[in-house]
C-alpha cells in the first residue's frame, strides 16, 4: 500500500486549473482538502445568481467527483478592506493599481495558508501557472524532502530559525525560487512576484508545468463538467467589469480638459482617474478629440493619455509615435526581493548594476534592463535598454533572471 503524503488544503475556484490541481495531488498520494474562497458576492451571473454560488457549486461537484471534501472560506470582510479599499485609494492619486498582486499578497496565500494550518496541512496548493524549484545545499530536491529536512533539523539554527511568532524563517541551508510557467502564454508569475521564501516554503503549483491545452485534456478525460470554462479575466475574484463604472462607485465624475503636448485643448474628459497612462481615447473610448480643418482623416493618429495632472485636473494627450508616450527609466517603490536577503543585495547594486530581463504587464514583453541603487537618495531604478510606452504608475514591474522570478516592485516617475 503507497504511504500517504502529506495533508494539502487546494484553493479551489471552480475553474478548470485549480480543479485538475487538486485531481493531480490527489493522484500523486497527497490528502487533499479543497478549499473555496468566497471574497465577493456583489457580482451577478446572467441569471441574476450572485457569480460565487455559481462558481462554489461547480467546485463542490468537482470535490465530490474526486471524493475528497470541500470547505468554504469566508474572507470578503478581508477582500474588500485591503484589497479594494486600497485600489480606490489608488486611483483617486491618480494611479493605476494592481488589485491581483495585492489579493494574492494579502488575501489569498496568507489567509489560505492560516486556514491550513488549523486543518493541519504541510502544504497550500493552487491552480497558478508557475513552479518552484526547491534545494538543499544547492541540490535540487523534491516537496516532501524539504519537509523532512525542517523535521531533522528543527535545532539546527544554521538552517532554520523561528521569530517571536514561532514562524520557521528560512536559512541558508534551503532555498525557494519562482520560476515562470513551462507555458509562457499562459505564466502567472507576474502575479506572485511579491511571495517569500516562507510562502513558497508551503506553497505547490501543481499544474505549473503543463500547458493549458494539457490541463484541460485532462479534465475532460476524467469528465470534469468545467474542462471547457473560460478563464477567468478581469479584477481578481470580481471578474470581468467595466472599470470606469466599477470606480465611479466611489470616485464621482468630475470634467476637465484634454491637451495636446503643445498645450492645445483637443478635448473634455469626465474623470482623470478613469484613465490610465497609455490608454487610447477616441469617441470610441467615451472620448471625443477636436480636429483641426486642415487635418488630413487618412492621416490623424490615434491618441493616447501620455500624462495626468491632477492637481489641473488635465490629461494631457498625444498621437501616436509621439516621444511623450515613450519612458526609459522607471523608479521601483515597495522593492522586493524573493530569493535573496534584501538589505545585502541592496548593497551589491549600490555598487555595481545588476543587468536582468522586467515586465511591465502580464505575460508581456520580456525587456532587457539595468537595476541600480542610488546610495545617497536610496532610490531602485530600472533603466530599460529600449525606451517603450504604455508604462503607468502604480501596476507591477517585475524582474526576472532567465526563468526564475528575481522580484519587483511598484511603477512610479517621480519620488
């Protein structure tokens, strides 16, 4: 008879990742208890059914095809307090955020992980598509390696180390990297970029390794009723909404002006904060952009918002091709570092750059860049090698070093 492993809670969404996540633990020997997450129930389906009924019964029928239990886990109160609170906070400054990144730092990893533990599980798990790679001495070793060697080595100080709160704090001895996906179109390692070596110490990415025609092959041949569900798009747990109606729920509408980059008014916007830097506007848009007579229409361009003064309450717009549009070098705010000790690594690249690969969107382009420290003003700066547009305050750059996820941090121009 196989040995069971060890217990594992899985956040199950009802979606087809974390649902072939589970079945994949389950088959590799782990004691799987799912685990949904009820963290907004504001959003109706096309039946009028608030969408999370929707999505917990399809993970409930998922549970009971692969026999194991399902649990709900309440954390709206959580959800909406740190997650979305700060993303109105966010664009009412002006800037635009990235409630993903947040709900997994504050939300989702951690308060799966507390819920876990009083199950006694070792291990969170979810339907991400990323991996971790996991050592011991440099020596690539698997999950249950690593949980054997904190059992031998719980006095063991060199290795490990338990702050005030009796949390293990990771030592030399093992180590945790983020790696993207084996799918790159499908990678969600953008959106984890804030994790620690403590989170990827419990944490399993099961399906990080397949691509996603793979996942949904096998959950058709085991006759998961969701083998064919639309990934989930839009704000994390909200799903898709319109944006400018979502915010206006809390940020009124106020009018201003549009300008040109030579200061002509081309236009009226509604709300500054409704738009992001990088974004086009057109009548399409909700937008209407003054022409001049003498324009040529097989030659007009199309405009983005290139800046945004609040304290004017001014976009200021540019066609495209303009250099204003363009930015080459991006402060880091909220630095974090996954694999390494932050406060030495600080001090290495206050004394020599550190050249890397960053990303600015999801599954976006992978940008050659330079990291540098400034000792005097304590600023972290990503000089990109090819300036580009599209770049706006407030959503994630992430770095990375060949597959392995470095870190990164939160956009902003000025200090």
């Amino acid at each position: 008879m196989k040995k069971q492993k060890s217990k594992v809670l899985v956040a199950m969404s009802g979606g087809v990742d974390s649902s072939v996540a589970a079945l994949l633990l389950k088959k590799q020997g782990y004691e799987v208890i799912g685990a949904f997450m009820k963290n907004w129930s504001n959003t109706k389906d096309d039946f009028g059914q608030c969408t999370w009924r929707s999505e917990r019964h399809i993970a409930q029928k998922i549970a009971a095809m692969l026999d194991i239990p399902l649990i709900t886990l309440d954390f709206e109160k959580q959800y909406k307090k740190q997650v979305i609170a700060d993303m109105f906070k966010s664009y009412k400054q002006g800037i635009t955020p990235n409630p993903d990144v947040v709900c997994n730092q504050k939300i989702k990893f951690p308060l799966l992980w507390k819920a876990a533990k009083k199950l006694g599980c070792r291990f969170i798990a979810t339907g991400h598509y990323a991996r971790i790679k996991r050592s011991i001495n440099g020596k690539a070793v698997n999950d249950e390696t690593i949980i054997i060697s904190i059992k031998l080595n719980k006095s063991n100080v060199s290795s490990q180390t338990l702050n005030k709160g009796g949390r293990r704090v990771v030592g030399n001895l093992d180590k945790y990297e983020l790696l993207r996906a084996r799918d790159e179109s499908k990678d969600q390692s953008y959106f984890l970029y804030r994790l620690t070596q403590n989170d990827l110490l419990h944490t399993l990415f099961p399906i990080g390794n397949y691509t996603k025609t793979k996942t949904r092959q096998i959950a058709k041949k085991h006759k998961f009723p969701n083998w064919d569900k639309k990934s989930t798009v839009g704000i994390c747990f909200i799903g898709k909404v319109n944006l400018k109606k979502f915010l206006q729920q809390k940020i009124k509408p106020k009018k201003g002006k549009i300008i040109s980059p030579d200061g002509k008014i081309i236009g009226e916007h509604d709300g500054i904060y409704y738009y992001t830097i990088g974004q086009r506007i057109g009548p399409r848009f909700g937008i209407e952009v003054k022409k001049s007579k003498f324009d040529n229409p097989k030659q007009l361009k199309r405009w983005y918002v290139a800046r945004k003064d609040l304290k004017t309450n001014t976009i200021i717009a540019a066609p495209q091709g303009h250099q204003l549009l363009l930015r080459k070098s991006i402060i880091i705010k909220q630095f974090h570092v996954i694999s390494d000790n932050k406060d030495s690594f600080i001090k290495k690249i206050s004394k020599k750059p550190l050249k890397l690969h960053s990303r600015i969107r999801h599954v976006g382009e992978l940008l050659p860049s330079t990291l540098t420290r400034n000792k005097k003003t304590k600023q972290t700066t990503i000089t990109l090698k090819k300036p580009i547009t599209g770049i706006s305050e407030g959503q994630a750059i992430v770095l990375y070093q060949g597959k392995k996820v470095f870190g990164g941090g939160v956009i902003r121009f000025e200090v």
